[in-house]
DNA sequence: CTAGGGTGTTACCGGTCTGTAACTTCTAGA
DNA sequence: TCTAGAAGTTACAGACCGGTAACACCCTAG
C-alpha cells in the first residue's frame, strides 16, 4: 500500500520543497545544491537522478510557486463565489498578509533579477507564468465591472510588486506600510470612474 | 600639473565606474573582481590596494549611484527653479526614461535582493539611501502644495520600484508600459483633493 | 638624477561551486 | 524469498571565487 508510506515524502518532492524555500530565503545564487539536499535529508546525486541541472530545478520550483498561487485563487472563488468584487478585496488582503509575514519577496521577480543572463532558460518561465498572472487580475477587474480594469490590474500589480521590492529595500516602515490604503484607494477611484 | 593627466584617469575611478556598470548589468554575485579589474583595465591588487572587500567596493558603488541621483535632482531644480510641481512630473519624466533606456532596475533595490543576509553591510547603506530618496519625494510633494504629501510620494515610489522589476520579469510590454499614465493620473487625483 | 609611491605581474591559498562516476545499501513488489 | 530499481555514500573533476604575497616596473616630485 502506498498510502501507508505516504507520510515519508519522496526524496524528489522533499527536494522540490526544501529548495523552493531556500531559494525563497537565501537566493538562487545564494544558496548550493549541496545545502539543498543536506537540508533536505538526501544528497546530491538523488538531486540529479530527478533533475536535470540547478536551472531545471529552479524551474521546477517556479512552476511550483505558480501552482501555490494557483491555489489562492481558487480560495477567493471558493470563499466569495461569484462576487468578484469581493475576491479582488481579497487579493488585496492576501497580498498584504504576505507582505507582513515574509519579508522576502516574490520568487520570480527575485529569480529574474538575480538571473540576469537574458537568455536563462528560467527567463521564458518566468516572463510566461507572470503574464498569466496579470491576466487572471485583468480578468477578475473586469469581471468586478470596473471599467478601465487593464489599468487598474497592472497599477495594482506595480504597487505590489514596488511594496515588495521596497519592503527588502527601505524596511518594513517605509512606503510599503501603505499598501493596503493605497490599494483599496485605488479600487474605489476606479470604481467612481 | 596634475590637470594636465586629468584625460587619464586614476584606477580606482575606473574601477568604481567599471563595478557600477557590471554590478548594474549582471548583479553583485553574478561578476567576480577578476572581471571587473580586467574590464577596468587594470588588476586585482591594484583593486585591493583601493577598496577594503569586494562588499566594500559594492558599497562605494552604491554611494556613487545615490551621488547621481543627486544630480539629477538638483538638475529639476535648475531647469524648473522655484516650481515644485514641474519638478514632480520631471521626476515622473526621468523615471520613465530610465523604465524604457535601462532595462535593469534599481541597483540599490537589486542589491538589496541579491544580497539577502541580513547583516550585509551593504544593507544598512541602502536603507539609509533610499530613505533619503522617499524623505525627498515627500519633501517635493510636500513643497508642490498636495495635502497627502506622504502618501502620494510612496505610492509614487511603489510604482517606480514596482515597474522597474515588472520590467524585469514581465517584459516592456507588461504592467510598467503604463507607469506615466498612472504617475500623472494619481498627480493629478492627489491635487484634486 | 634620484628616491619613493603608485601600479602591474605572476603565482598562489583555501574555499565553494556544479556536476559525475562507481559502488553499496535499502526497499518494495512479484 | 528474491530481484530490480531507487536511494545513499564517497570520492573526485574542473572551474571559479575572494583575497594575499613577493617582486618588477614606471613615472613624477623633489
């Protein structure tokens, strides 16, 4: 039964989890293979029986945080079916706890600026999964009956992006702490328009 | 007549300008002091015989960058003397010349993420530089008589960060094509109050 | 002309990095 | 119980990194 094994987390998604976090914390730069596979209990040859290369597993762990992301919005349908103007109040809410609680900002935007190579084969990944983002968010403006909602979406997506960028850089007092206020501001403008 | 070599010019400035310029291009982590000496032509010992570390190097660089920064403000004031709103929207007209000729963003931002220990030296530098940065917006703001001085330099600076890595990740087309018209358009919303 | 400081050159140290090879051990399924 | 494949272990290759030592050179101020 492999059900009964399942507490023991395969050694790849162990991998998978371990590196994504610290990536997250330390940097893709910042942090060896070495330190990913001994943090997560295994060692680098089963890192490279799953994985192609650093890059491939880097890749991996973008999709992952996609997939994680993924998760969310399926929350906000969940938690306010149909009221889309409620799951965009809710974005908003999500984007601020994550603020507060990480620190550290988004994984892609990290790993595109660290990866400055423009031919990085994460690059492609990154500029994809990004865009799919910003698409759900025009979606979701739009569908909230907000008229200008491109312009709405990515000032939303630049604000978030800039607090969390900002909070690395000033600190957590600084223009960041204002998030909320200018985000939900910004919300009610639109909607006056 | 030491004017007279002036046209030559001293290593360690070729080598401060040459670390801003690959810094800037391929981050911190990702040039060595090899390459940079090289690029400046000249060595490594030379390198050393100037600058303490290569994190001391990377802090001279950023001071330097805030150094130009300067510039172009006291440039606002020339060009518009007395007239604080005309220099708000130069400061939103260099920016997003900078968003479209660059590429790249924030050297102090990207450090700031790049250099992800908490101890780095070079993180109580950025601090301290980009707080003076966001005292001056406010300041402009502030001076171009717009009640919410604060908020709107924060939310101003919010946008510039965040545009500037969207460009990174999402590309020019992304989010950060609109930054002008957001810019004037909160100018221009926070006057109306 | 000369002395001395700034500079260039070469070689090296110890460490870390990604990635691989060869071999052993474990474990799940027939 | 036996076997095949997954996982662990050890060692290593080759490259790059930051930083230092010793020494030769050049150029300018006196």
């Amino acid at each position: 039964m492999e059900d009964g094994a399942a507490e023991r987390i395969r050694p790849r998604d162990r991998i998978l989890e371990t590196a994504r976090d610290m990536f997250h914390k330390h940097g893709i730069k910042g942090v060896g293979v070495d330190a990913i596979t001994e943090a997560a209990g295994t060692n680098k040859m089963t890192l490279y029986r799953h994985f192609e290369s650093k890059d491939d597993l880097v890749i991996e762990c973008l999709r992952a945080t996609a997939c994680s992301a993924n998760a969310m919005w399926q929350k906000f349908e969940a938690e306010h079916p149909g009221d889309k103007l409620a799951q965009l109040h809710a974005w908003v809410r999500m984007a601020a706890d994550c603020l507060l609680m990480d620190g550290r900002g988004c994984d892609m935007a990290n790993a595109a600026i660290e990866l400055s190579e423009t031919d990085h084969p994460a690059r492609r990944v990154i500029k994809e999964l990004k865009q799919a983002q910003r698409d759900r968010l025009v979606g979701l403006c739009r569908d909230a009956g907000i008229g200008q909602a491109e312009l709405l979406a990515d000032t939303l997506s630049l604000l978030l992006e800039g607090a969390r960028v900002s909070l690395q850089s000033v600190g957590a007092e600084g223009p960041s702490a204002q998030f909320v206020r200018m985000a939900e501001g910004l919300i009610t403008s639109f909607r006056a328009r």
